[in-house]
C-alpha cells in the first residue's frame, strides 16, 4: 500500500512538472510573439544591476562597521556615525523621489533598439539626480552644473527646483527622517506580501533569487544599524515574515526562490527580535534609574527626618536646661523668703516677748503702787487714785496696739 501511495504522489509531481513545464513554453511563446520577453530580460537585468549596486554599498558599509568595531567599543557619537549612511540613503531617495515630481515626464512609445538608449540615459540622470540631491545644500555647486538637461527640456524646472530644495531644507529634520524610514519599513513589508502572493499565481518567479535580494538587504540593514521601531511596525513585519516563511510548506524548500524567502523571513525574524530586545534593555534601565532615583529621594528623606529628630532633641534639651534653672531659682527664692519668713517671725515673737514682759513689770509696779497707796492714801509721786486709773487705761490701750500692730507685721510675714 505504502509503495502504491508514493508511485501515484510520484507520477502526480510528474504530471505537475509537465503541466509546469507546458505552462512556462506558452507563456514563452505567449512572450515571443508580443514582445514582453525582451522588456522583461532588460527590466530583470536593471533589477540585478540595481540590487548589485547596492550590494556592493552594503559590504562597503559593513566593512567600515567592522573596522570601527576592531578599533574599540562604541560611543554614543560613534552610533550616531553609524546611522548617518542609512538615513543619508533615505534621504537621498527622498530627494530623488521629489526630483522626478520636479522632472517632466518622458514619452512612452519608444522602440526596442532605443530603449537601451533611453535606460543609460535615466541611468545618467538618476547619477546627476543624485549629485543634486547630495549637493543640494551646497551653495557652491550650482544647479545647472548638477542637473544641465532639465533645463533644455523644461524651462520653467530651474524655479520649481530651487522652490523644491527650500522646501526640502524646511521638510527634511529628524523627526520627519524617522517617518520617512517607517513609512519606507511599511511599504517594504507590503511590497513582501505582494510578492509572496505573486508566486502563489506565478510559480515560475520561484526559480529567481534576485526578487528576494531587496529585502534582505533592506532588513540587513536595519539590523546592522539597530534602528528602533513601534510595537506596531513590528507585528506588521513578523506577519510578513510569517508569509513569506509559508512558502516551503507549499512549495519544495530547495526551490531558489524559496530559499531566499525563507532566508529573509529569518532576517525580519531577527531584527524584530533584536528591537524587542532592545526595547525590553531600555525598559529595564528606565526602571533601574527610577529605582535609583526613588533610593536616593528616601536616603534624602531620612536624612531629613533624622536632622529634623536632632533638633527636636536639641530643643527639648535646651528647654530641660532653662527649666531646671527656674526650678533652681524659685527653689531659692522659697528658701529666702522661708528665711525672711522665720526672721520676721522670730523678731515679732521676742517683740512680743519683751512687750508682755514689760506689761507684767508694769502691771507689777501698778499693784504694788496701788498697795502703798491704799495703805498711805497717796501716791508716792504725789498723784490721786482717779489719775492713777486713768494712767493704768492709757496704758493698756498703747498695749493692745503694740499687740495689733505686732499681729498684723508677723501676718504679713507669714504671706510673704
């Protein structure tokens, strides 16, 4: 069974093929009798020159990368330097595809043998084209010399090129560049799906490598230069890769064509890769430098909070100090007045002392006075009894002031 399975799958290719190979004699003879096979080798062999051309720039680039790489690491001025080709190339098609809106249009009914003519003088042109491009800015270099055969053609062309160039000096800044080179990612990854979809209809174009040879080369070079892009830019370009991947599960994987899709699905592969990676690197220090940032506001906090504590502390200190100082003041004002308080009491005490002394030595001689007087009838002074008595109640009134006088002094004292 397993015999008569790959006998029938091998005559089947085998009836594929000649089916193929009738097609492709049709077509040839389709071609011959028309003329579009000539065009059509002659366009094919401009493509190969034009991929070839830019082949050679790109080794010549990667050969300036990689002797700057030997020389040492890489600075920040030296990426910088490496970007500058590619984004010069941008821009000089930028400025070529401005220059063909300026340049007039050139008639179409031109016969076979002229048109050899014709390709090496828009081969000149596009030379001259880009001599203007590049020298666009340079006051020095004129623009007849750089583009002399619009003018014979075009009389008007030397006013709307100098318009042009000043609109490009105002258009062309950095942020306009990056638009330019994602809008060219874009319409690369478009132009991938078309052609994935052209070798769905025509399986003849899966013998040709050169139809594959412009994209890797553009996603090389993005690549080697590491130029970031959007979320956005990249799914667009992994999904073109992943068509262009589908093709070896159609198609046999060692079909040229074929083998050069898969190869620059791989290439997109790796730069998408690449530019994630980046972008995550750029993420990850981002939130390394926040979190740097974050220590250093808390280490300043803190030291804030802890020369915030040192003067509280100081203060609280210095308050204890003055309170103990009036503590020790008014502890010393009580002793003195406690003093006082005694002295004045004391005094007040001996001063009632000698006064209730003296009343007794005076009530004493009173007695015995009034005793001799009874006994005699007369005072030994001479004085009666009536002035006698009168002389006693004086003098106990002058008693019970002293006696008022002395209360309200040792009273006085005792509030003090």
């Amino acid at each position: 069974m397993q015999r008569d399975r790959d006998t029938e799958t091998r005559r089947q290719r085998d009836r594929e093929r000649q089916g193929d190979k009738e097609r492709q004699r049709e077509t040839e003879k389709e071609r011959d009798r028309s003329g579009d096979s000539k065009r059509e080798t002659e366009r094919q062999k401009r493509i190969d020159r034009e991929t070839d051309i830019n082949r050679d720039r790109e080794t010549e680039t990667r050969e300036r990368e990689r002797d700057g790489d030997k020389g040492g690491e890489e600075t920040e001025g030296d990426k910088s330097m490496c970007l500058s080709p590619f984004l010069s190339q941008v821009q000089l098609q930028y400025l070529q595809e401005r220059l063909e809106e300026v340049r007039p249009a050139l008639p179409h009914n031109i016969e076979a043998e002229e048109e050899q003519q014709q390709q090496q003088q828009q081969q000149q042109k596009g030379l001259a084209a880009g001599a203007a491009a590049a020298h666009a800015f340079d006051p020095i270099v004129s623009i007849e010399q750089s583009e002399p055969d619009i003018f014979r053609r075009d009389p008007e062309a030397k006013t709307r090129l100098r318009a042009f160039i000043a609109s490009c000096s105002r258009d062309l800044t950095e942020a306009e560049l990056k638009r330019l080179i994602t809008a060219r990612i874009e319409k690369e990854c478009e132009a991938l799906e078309r052609q994935v979809c052209l070798l769905y209809k025509n399986t003849l174009l899966l013998q040709q490598r050169s139809l594959w040879r412009s994209f890797g080369l553009f996603f090389e070079n993005l690549r080697s230069y590491q130029l970031q892009q959007e979320e956005t830019v990249l799914k667009a370009a992994e999904q073109a890769a992943e068509r262009a991947a589908e093709l070896k599960l159609v198609f046999a994987a060692t079909l040229p064509g074929v083998s050069m899709a898969d190869k620059v699905a791989d290439e997109i592969k790796a730069w998408v890769s690449d530019c994630r990676a980046a972008a995550a690197a750029a993420a990850a220090a981002a939130a390394a430098a926040a979190e740097k940032d974050k220590a250093r506001n808390n280490e300043s906090a803190a030291a804030a909070a802890a020369a915030a504590a040192a003067t509280a502390t100081a203060e609280s200190e210095t308050k204890e100090r003055h309170k103990d100082k009036g503590d020790k003041r008014s502890k010393k004002k009580g002793k003195h007045k406690r003093r006082h308080s005694s002295s004045s009491s004391s005094s007040s005490r001996s001063r009632s002392r000698s006064r209730s002394s003296s009343r007794n030595r005076s009530r004493r001689r009173s007695s015995s006075s009034s005793e001799r007087n009874t006994s005699g009838g007369m005072m030994p002074n001479g004085f009666s009894k009536q002035q006698q008595q009168q002389q006693q109640q004086q003098q106990q009134q002058q008693q019970e002031r002293d006696e008022g006088t002395s209360r309200g002094s040792s009273s006085l004292a005792r509030g003090l």
